[in-house]
C-alpha cells in the first residue's frame, strides 16, 4: 500500500519529480508547484474605453466575479487603441502574448491564420440574443469561420452644439454636404470651426472618411474587387472636401487623435465633431465642470445626428471591435470559457449599461433595451450596428480591404488634397495605392 500511494504521488508531482523518485522533496527543489495546482490565467488585452466607468466596473466588480465562477484569474490590460495591432503583430511573431486581444473593424482578416475559430461561441450567442448584425457577421466571419468574437460597434454620429447651429440659422442638423458646408462656414466665422481629424488614427478619421466617400459614389472597388477609386464621383468629393475644410474646419485637425477632438469640443473650440458619445457622456459625468458660456450644463446643449447625404445618399461606418484568441495562446480554453461568461445575456448587460450607450452590442435583441428610451439624445445610436457599411464597399470587408484600411488610404486622398495637393493628382495617388494592395 505503500509503494502504491507514493507512485501516485510522484505521478501528480509531474515529471521532474518522477525521475528523481524524491517525492515532496524534489517538488520543492524544481521551485515550481504541482501541475495540478496552478491556476489558470487569461491575459485580456483591449483598449482604454472611452467611457472610463465601464473599464472601472470591469476590474472591480465583472472580472472578480468572473474570477469566481470559472476559477480561472484574469489579467486585464488597457493601452490606447492606435496601440492594439502593433502589439497583436508582436505577439504572432513572438509566439507569446496576450490570449484575448481587441480588434477593430476588419483587423481581423489580417491575422485569420493565426487566430482561433470562434464559431461556436459567436452562433450561440446570435441564436440566444435575437441575431447576429449582417455587419458584425461581415466584419468577424470570412464564412468558414469567426475571426474574432463581436463585441461592439462605437457609433459614429456627429456630436453639436444646439444652440450655436440654431444661432447660425440651423433649427435641425443639416441634411446634405452643401448645407453643412454653410452652416459650418458661418459658425468658423464666429471662431466655432466644425473638428474633425484627417490623421492616421483608428476612429474618427477613417469613420468620416469612409462614408464621405460613399455619399458621393466613390467606391476603392467594385464588387468583384477591382479598384476603381480614379473616377468622377471620387473627383468630385475630393474637390468638395477642399472647399468644405477650408470654409468650416478647424485646420489644425489634420493632425488629431481619436482624443483632440473630444478635448476640442469640451473646451468650445469647435462646434460639432465626428464622435461616439463619449464627449456627451462625459458632460453627463461632470456637469458641474463643463458648462456652456451662458453657464448652463453642457449636456443640455448637445444633440447627435448621422453624418449628411449625399449625392449617392447617406451612409455610416461605424467602429466595430471584436476579440481575438491567439492561437499561440496556452490558455485557449478558460479564454473560450470566458467569452461565454462575459456575453451571457445578465453578464453583458452590466457592461453595456455602463456604456450609456456609446457602444451598441452586435445582436439585435439590445435594440429594444430601455438604455435607448431612458436618454433621448443617445436615441440615433441604437441602431449603428445594423446601419454601419464594413469597409472595403462595394467588395467584401477581407484582408486586402483590411490593408487599404490599415495604410489610412482614404483618409490621406483627402488630407493631401487639402494641404495643397490638386484634387486629381491625389486620386490618381489613392487610386495607385490601392491597386499594390488588389492584385
């Protein structure tokens, strides 16, 4: 009996101890515990919200109970999100890193070979909460299998100040490019610029960029992938984007971050910005610090509304992350476990509350939430995830859209149009750029 106890000890102690026949005592000398004693470890890493109560609620209350329930710890990490994908091209190279890694928009085709599927976890989802968006299902599925779980889409709305429009004699937000063109251009008169970033930064710059483009029936591509940006509705917008910066923008935009705008805004240095809600959000949070010249609360004066039409209609393209797990990941398994955590129904639910509705989740069941109701002014974004256009239109949303989206192609077309470069010297460069990238 003897004999038998002690090989089943040195059978849990794991190798090193098993050569050595020396039970506890070679346990102790490898410095290591047990095998069967270590606890499992996700690292989770995503980026700094913009809506700071839900990262709060995350570390101090979701991730404790996560913890808990699946017996598992969780290292949660935050960076700014300009940050994820050089870390995410860090960990592939490397063979170690993060298990659970954010991306934003079609990133995920990128890295499709060194991913894990998804699928089970994401249909699951889908049936339980009402369906997955044709967006999110476009954005994280190749059709063989999910790239990266959904997460949420950041709608991009344009975030004013009511009353400085109505003193420019717009009593509703303006409904085409020309009308906003004026409004814009007496409101910079008045020292009240419209910001807005033609920079390389994740958010704000591509989701004005984009839909832009689109409005005016400019396309990088048709449906079957060929490049066709060289055309007279691209002309056209980038000719109108001259005149439109240099009539109503604040000029030192170019150089902004998914932050300076925010910053601008909340100061009174601009009048309206391309945002998610998180300036507005912020006034909620401190009404007391940000007040309008007249000394109201800033809240009180700030309204949302979709980006203008124009000639080709009104369209939208909105940020939508996702989550990757690693296939060099060793935690697969409590990162999938933990997935399934977070976006049951009761879990999820706490930390789209917490957002206010700056984030819009990716099924469609939310779209009935009382989060839309309780605030009016955050009813225009309760339906970014059904309306939002995936990079790359009118072709799929696949790696080499992914790679257009990540060099900021279209974004620089108009950002060197409006430092000098003449409108169709900088569509034939886009229309250049892109054909490197569909070949």
């Amino acid at each position: 009996m003897a004999k038998t106890k002690r090989r089943s000890v040195l059978k849990l102690a794991g190798g090193a101890a098993a050569a050595s026949m020396g039970g506890m005592a070679a346990i102790l000398a490898t410095g290591r515990m047990p095998a069967f004693a270590q606890q499992r470890t996700v690292h989770w890493l995503k980026w700094v919200d913009f809506v700071p109560a839900s990262d709060t609620l995350l570390r101090r209350e979701m991730l404790p109970e996560a913890e808990k329930a699946l017996g598992i710890k969780i290292n949660l990490e935050t960076v700014n999100g300009n940050d994820l994908q050089p870390r995410v091209t860090a960990g592939i190279q490397s063979g170690a890193g993060p298990d659970l890694i954010m991306a934003f928009n079609n990133q995920t085709y990128l890295y499709a070979n060194s991913v894990v599927d998804l699928t089970e976890i994401a249909e699951a989802v889908g049936k339980e909460q009402g369906g997955m968006y044709k967006y999110a299902r476009a954005v994280c599925s190749d059709g063989k299998m999910f790239m990266g779980m959904p997460w949420a889409v950041i709608g991009g709305m344009i975030a004013y100040r009511k009353s400085w429009f109505e003193e420019a004699g717009a009593t509703k937000f303006p409904e085409t490019w020309e009308q906003y063109r004026e409004v814009g251009k007496k409101l910079k008169a008045k020292g009240r610029p419209i910001g807005q970033t033609l920079g390389h930064t994740f958010g704000d710059a591509p989701g004005f960029t984009y839909p832009y483009l689109w409005s005016w029936g400019g396309m990088e591509v048709d449906p079957s992938g060929k490049v066709i940006m060289n055309s007279k509705e691209t002309l056209e917008s980038v000719k109108f984007m001259q005149g439109f910066w240099k009539d109503a923008h604040d000029e030192g935009g170019l150089a902004w971050d998914d932050t300076n705008n925010n910053r601008a805004f909340l100061s009174q240095t601009i009048s309206a910005t391309l945002n998610g809600a998180s300036i507005y959000i912020e006034t909620l949070r401190k009404p007391d610090q940000y007040k309008t010249e007249k000394g109201a609360p800033m809240h009180t004066d700030i309204l949302h509304s979709p980006l203008p039409k124009g000639p080709a209609g009104q369209f939208g393209f909105h940020l939508l992350q996702s989550h990757m797990l690693m296939k060099y990941s060793k935690n697969q398994d409590p990162a999938k476990e933990f997935l399934k955590w977070i976006h049951t129904e009761k879990n999820f639910e706490k930390w789209f509350i917490s957002q206010k509705g700056f984030a819009t989740p990716c099924t469609e069941k939310w779209e009935g939430h009382k989060v839309w109701t309780d605030d009016p002014v955050m009813a225009p974004f309760k339906v970014a995830a059904k309306l939002g256009q995936a990079p790359g239109h009118a072709g799929p949303p696949n790696a080499k859209a992914a790679e257009a989206l990540s060099k900021y192609i279209v974004t620089d077309m108009y950002a060197k149009a409006v430092q000098g470069m003449s409108a169709e010297d900088a569509v034939k460069w886009a229309d250049g750029e892109l054909r490197k990238i569909y070949v």
